[in-house]
C-alpha cells in the first residue's frame, strides 16, 4: 500500500512538475509579444531557453529577409566560468546540420557521436538545437549547451524548447515586420529631407555636399565619391565632390604611400616630428605633388603622446592656397594633442565618435576641408591610415580626371547605365579596380550611376569598409533613388553656375558698350574740338612762318620760331587726322617705318633730356615700306614712348633708360618695333586688362586709361599684332608688328 502511494506521489510530482515548466512556457512565450524590438527579442528569446533548461549557453541563428542569409543573432552565457561566445555560423557546424535537414538534434555529450551521410560531430557536452518554423517555412534554429562533463538535458527538454520555438516564430516574424516598417518609415523620411536639403539651394558646392553626406547617411557607408562627365563623352569624368566619415582601427588601416603626402617622404618619421606645409605659393616640386592629388595646400602635424611621435594629422584644402598662419598651425598643434590622446582608447565605438568630434571641430577652426589622420611605424617608415574625414568640392573642372575606360564595372556602370558591387576580397577585379580600393582603404564599393533624361551625366562610388558589407535590393533601390534626385539637383545646380556665368559675361559686355558708348561721345567732342582749334592753329603756323622768315638763321631765336612752327605742323596733323577719323575716312600709304619713329623722337627727345632719362634708338636699314594711314604709327610711338617715360621716372628718376629699337622679322613679313624701359613694371594681374579701355594704373589725374587701348585699335586696324612683357620693379618691354607693303594686299 505505501509503496503503491509512493509511486503515486512521484507521479504526481512528476505531472506538477512538467505542467510548471509547460506553464512557465506559456508565460514566457506571451512575454515575447511584448513589443520588443528584435535585438531585445533575441536576446529573450535565448534567455528563456536557458532558464527552461538550465543550459549554460545559447544561441540564435535567424534568417535575415532581406539579404536571405543565416547569421548569429543572440549567444547569451549563464553566469559562470564558461568562455565560449560564437562569432559566425561557421563556428556552430551543428546548428548549420539543422537547418540543412530542417530537423532537431540532440547531443548527450562525453563523446557521443552524431553521423549521417554527409556530417560528422563529436559532442563533448549536452547540445540541442531546435528548428524555428514559421508557416512550414524554416526561419532559424534555437541552441542550448552545457558545460563539458555535465549530465544530458532531459527527456521533456525538447518539447519544452519546441513549445517556446513556436512562441518564438510568431514574436519574431513580429518583430521583423515591425523592424521594416520602422526602415520604411526611415527611408521615407530620408529621401522627403534629402529631397529638401538637395533642392533648398541651387548653389554647386552646397547641392554637392548634401548629395555626398546624405548618399553616405543613407547606406550607412564610409566613404562617398561624385564623379561627373566632362563634355559630352561619357569616356572622361572628373571629382566634383566626395565625403569621408571613416575611422579605421588603430594598426588596421591601409599602409599609404608617403610620397603622396610629402615631398621627402623621411622628414615624416624625423624625432621631433616638425609641422610641414605645402601650397601653391611653394616650391615647383611641391607645385606638382598638389596638382596631382587635386588640392590647394596642406598642413602636417605631428601626434605625440608623452613626447613620442605616433603618427600625424593631414589638414587638406581644395580650392584655399593661402598658406596657413601661425596662428592656425599652433592650433592644430593643440587638436593633434587631444587626437593622440584617442589612440589608447579601448572602446572603438567611443573612439570612433571622439575621433570624428575632434576632428569636425579641428576643421571648422582651421577654416579646412578635410583631415587625414596616420599612425606610424618608426622602424620600418611606413603611415597606416587611421581617419579620413571631411568633404571636398572641386568646382571649375579642377578635381582629379578620371578615364573609365580602364575600369571594366565602371564602364559597364556608365554606359548601361546599372549598378554595380564590387570587393577588394574579390581575386578577379582587374589591377585597375583594385587600385580604386588600395587608394581609399575600403573593402566593398556600390557604384551607381547619375542618369538624367536617359543620359549618363556622372557616377557615384559609395564605399564601406567592410569587404562582406551586402548591399541588399531595398538599400539599392533606395540609393537609385537618392541617385536620380542628385541628378537632377545637379544638373539644376550646373544651368543656375551657367546662367550666373552668363549675367557675369552680360555685364562685362554691358560695361564694355558703355565705354563704347562714352568713347564714340568723346570722338563726336574730339571732333568739334579740333574744328574750333584749327582756325587759331592757323594764325599760330602762319606767324611762326613769318618768324623763321624773317629772323636770320644766326639768331638764336631763330631755332625757337622753327620749333614752333613744326610744333604747330603737328598739331596741324593731329587736328586733321581727328576730323578724319570723325568722318571715318582713313587711306593707306606705303611709308618709311623709320622715318615715323624719328619725327616721333623729334617731339620725346626734349621731354627725356630734361628729365635726364637716357634715350637708345637703334633702328635697323632696309626695311621696307609699311603699308599703314599717315600720322598714326607715330600715335603709337609717342603713347608708348609717354609710358616709358612715366614708368621710369616713377622707379629710376636719375637712371631711366628707354630703348626703341626696329627690325625686320625673320620670314621677312613684318617690321618690328620694340619699347623697353627699366621702369616701375607692370603688375602680373594686370597685363590681361592694360589693352582695356580706360583702364590705367597710373594715379588718378595722371591718366586717362586710352593710350594703350588706342595703341592696340591701330594696330589691328593695321593688321599687325602688339604684345606686352612686363615684370614688377624691372621693367616692361612692348612688341609692335606691323606687316611691310609687299606682304599685304592694297585692296585689303
């Protein structure tokens, strides 16, 4: 009797006992449904098994929608000695087991092998692994382990994992449905607030970096690169813009090549490491070391920590050659400090965040566009690449050219217009593809093209990191999108630049009509000047004749009343030559080149000897007739001559020295004439617009901006050509050519 309640009484317990854990099933399994987003759910969902099965550890495998693949999404350790923590699948072959034959197994552990056809397994401890189905589709496989040498789980252990796996199915489809409702939600509000922040401006630079920062936030990428046709081809790109936000960790970025930075390399890893900068002010050598990597200037400053050097900061500008001041440099001093500090940082994420805070603000300070942060090897003088960060915008076709032609996927991206993932990992990329990878550090690239109106108008290069980055068909279509969006605001970006381009030149030729305008006024009051001078011109020649008639050439003051009367012939011909301009009559006479710079010098030669400026004339014989209009080459002569005269007092008041020379060229076509000075010079952003009317440098009242201007408008009249080289506080030098009478037509 007592042994019959006995057994009774275990069998009652055994039924109290399974019914509790069936119970805490229930109750677990509705715990899951409460709303918890999915790492939280996975992480209860492990925390449950355990509890249920006093296991050790435990793990859950899922199936992702989105990209259709396996991966670890919980490994949860009960408090103890255990450390064992799973990375991949690859490291829970048993798991893979289950969902090949979509079936549970149970591993009693102490050496108990498992084997089928195609999988062998040596247990040393207690496993289970249960499939996870969902409307007979397998979503994943829930784990549970204990420690080596520990009893096997019981019997009623899987049904009770069975019972909580199909709680768990529902809250995770669930839970996946909420989490894409939440990106959706997310993207939608993206592409409304990019759409916003491409089209709010239609300036170039400003629609560039919304594009980069925004394709780059959008993907959860590092690194964004906007490439844009130029002309018509679709063979030729160039850089217009990228944006880095990449962080390396310490000692595993890319190894960089030191002369890209610098132009002697071993001045990097000198103790003390000094700041070094380069501009477009500098050296030739580091002229051209700029020019090749497409920007203005850069900065390098060492990072110390307790005195050793451990690498050194980049600060980078695009389109700013200034050199940097001191100000500035000792600033960046100071952040390289605060950066250096970051390298013994343990948590990389913390790391990563400081890094990039520091590093904005150490930009927005410094007035740079982007920063570049190496970590140094001494010994062996190589720079691994720790931090790329900033934006860059290259406008006016300055950026970097890139030919696509030598990028197979490139073209492929450009010409068919599709996108494309490549990987550094990937043995078959062709040498040209790969390089793209070494110069960024990166280990996946998404290129997308820049279609507008079915026409390829650039490309996009977003680059991550990671080399098994997956680039999943909703990130596609939504960076397809954001593509098409940056097209168009960048093509309405380029015909805003046009059309400001176009009001610019609008203006220019406004400006220039108006002195049009106000030199056609002048020749209409140069004209009835002239007219009302010439009657007393008339009386004044026709006294002087007398004059010189009458004094006998012994007088002295005969060379006076001579004077006075060529001076008064001059004027005479002046007077004339402005009526006939007025009249636009203008004839053309075969005339002794030399002979119109000697009665020039007639008129100079009195003017620089009382100045005691040294007057060279060297003309050459032979040279035949120039075909040119009476009177107007000596207008030349004496405006050139005039200026000469006036630059040379300005610098060298008792050492002036002019040189007017002629000469035939050497095809024998031209005559040549040449005006030397050692005067003030002319500076080099002006020699563009000396030609320019009523453009002088001269103080104001001391010229009228004309002399040049008139110089250059008969010489084209006379089919010739006027050149001028000057340099500041040397001197200026102008050629005129002027084509002799044989070697142009009459008719002409």
């Amino acid at each position: 009797m007592h042994y019959h309640e006995n057994v009774m009484g275990e069998a009652k317990d055994a039924t109290v006992n399974w019914q509790s854990r069936v119970k805490r099933v229930f109750e677990l399994g509705q715990s899951l449904n409460a709303g918890l987003e999915l790492p939280d759910l996975c992480q209860r969902v492990v925390g449950a098994a355990i509890s249920l099965s006093d296991a050790q550890i435990g793990l859950l495998i899922l199936n992702t929608p989105v990209t259709s693949q396996y991966s670890i999404k919980a490994a949860v350790r009960k408090s103890g000695p255990l450390d064992y923590t799973p990375i991949t699948i690859d490291d829970e072959p048993v798991a893979a087991q289950v969902l090949r034959q979509n079936g549970p197994i149970i591993l009693l552990g102490s050496g108990d092998i498992y084997e089928d056809a195609e999988f062998r397994h040596k247990a040393e401890r207690p496993e289970i692994y249960i499939p996870i189905i969902n409307q007979g589709d397998l979503t994943g496989v829930l784990g549970i382990k204990r420690g080596p040498d520990s009893p096997p789980f019981p019997e009623h252990t899987v049904d009770l994992l069975n019972g909580l796996a199909g709680y768990a199915a529902v809250s995770l489809e669930n839970a996946f449905l909420y989490q894409r409702a939440i990106e959706l939600s997310r993207e939608l509000s993206l592409l409304v607030e990019s759409s916003n922040a491409i089209s709010s401006s239609l300036d170039l630079t400003s629609v560039l970096n919304a594009i980069a920062r925004y394709m780059t936030r959008a993907l959860d990428t590092h690194w964004c690169i906007i490439h844009s046709t130029i002309g018509p081809e679709i063979d030729r790109f160039i850089r217009l813009a990228e944006y880095r936000n990449a962080v390396w960790k310490p000692g595993q970025g890319p190894v960089v090549d030191t002369t890209s930075i610098v132009c002697e390399p071993d001045n990097l890893f000198q103790e003390p490491l000094a700041s070094i900068q380069y501009n477009l002010h500098g050296s030739e050598e580091e002229i051209t070391l700029l020019k090749q990597r497409g920007i203005s200037r850069n900065l390098i400053v060492p990072l110390q920590v307790e005195g050793k050097i451990i690498g050194a900061a980049e600060l980078v500008n695009q389109n700013d050659s200034t050199p940097f001041t001191t100000a500035q440099i000792g600033q960046s001093l100071r952040f390289a400090l605060e950066l250096a500090l970051l390298h013994s940082e343990d948590n990389f994420y913390e790391q990563r965040q400081r890094l990039i805070e520091t590093s904005r603000v150490m930009l927005y300070n410094l007035n740079a566009d982007w920063c570049n942060l190496y970590l140094f090897d001494i010994e062996k003088k190589i720079a691994t690449r720790w931090l790329s960060y900033g934006t860059g915008i290259w406008l006016e076709d300055s950026g970097p050219a890139l030919a696509v032609n030598a990028y197979p996927t490139l073209t492929i991206v450009t010409r068919e217009q599709r996108i494309a993932v490549l990987r550094s990992s990937d043995s078959s990329l062709p040498k040209s593809e790969a390089d793209l990878f070494k110069s960024v550090g990166a280990g996946s690239m998404l290129a997308l093209p820049l279609v507008l109106k079915g026409r390829s108008v650039g490309f996009v290069q977003l680059l991550d990191l990671d080399p098994n980055r997956e680039f999943p068909s909703r990130e596609l279509a939504l960076a397809y999108t954001l593509a098409s969006q940056a097209a168009a605001a960048l093509e309405n970006a380029r015909l805003v630049l046009d059309l400001q381009q176009s009001l610019t030149e609008l203006k220019a030729m406004q400006g220039r009509l108006i002195h049009t305008a106000r030199l056609s006024a002048l020749g209409e009051l140069a004209a009835v000047v002239a007219h009302q001078v010439n009657n007393p011109l008339t009386t004044v020649m026709g006294d002087a004749e007398i004059l010189v008639q009458d004094i006998d050439k012994d007088d002295p003051n005969h060379a006076s009343a001579e004077a006075i009367l060529h001076a008064g012939r001059r004027a005479k011909e002046v007077v004339e030559r402005i009526l006939v301009m007025s009249r636009d009559e203008r004839e053309f006479k075969d005339l002794d080149l030399n002979a119109t710079i000697e009665d020039t010098l007639q008129l100079v030669r009195p003017q620089t000897s009382r100045h005691r400026v040294k007057l060279i004339v060297r003309t050459a014989n032979g040279i035949p007739p120039v075909y040119a209009i009476p009177g107007q080459l000596e207008d030349v002569w004496m405006n050139l001559l005039t200026n000469a005269r006036d630059a040379v007092l300005q610098r060298n008041p008792t050492q002036g020295v002019i040189t007017i020379t002629s000469a035939l060229s050497e095809d024998g076509k031209m005559a040549v004439v040449t005006v030397s000075d050692n005067g003030s010079g002319i500076p080099a952003a002006h020699l563009e617009s000396v030609f320019d009317p009523l453009f002088t440098t001269k103080p104001r009242g001391k010229g009228t901006g004309l002399g040049l201007y008139v110089c250059r408008q008969i010489v084209d009249d006379h089919k010739g050509k006027i050149t001028i080289n000057s340099v500041p506080n040397e001197g200026t030098m102008i050629t005129v050519q002027i084509p002799i009478a044989t070697s142009l037509s009459k008719e002409a």
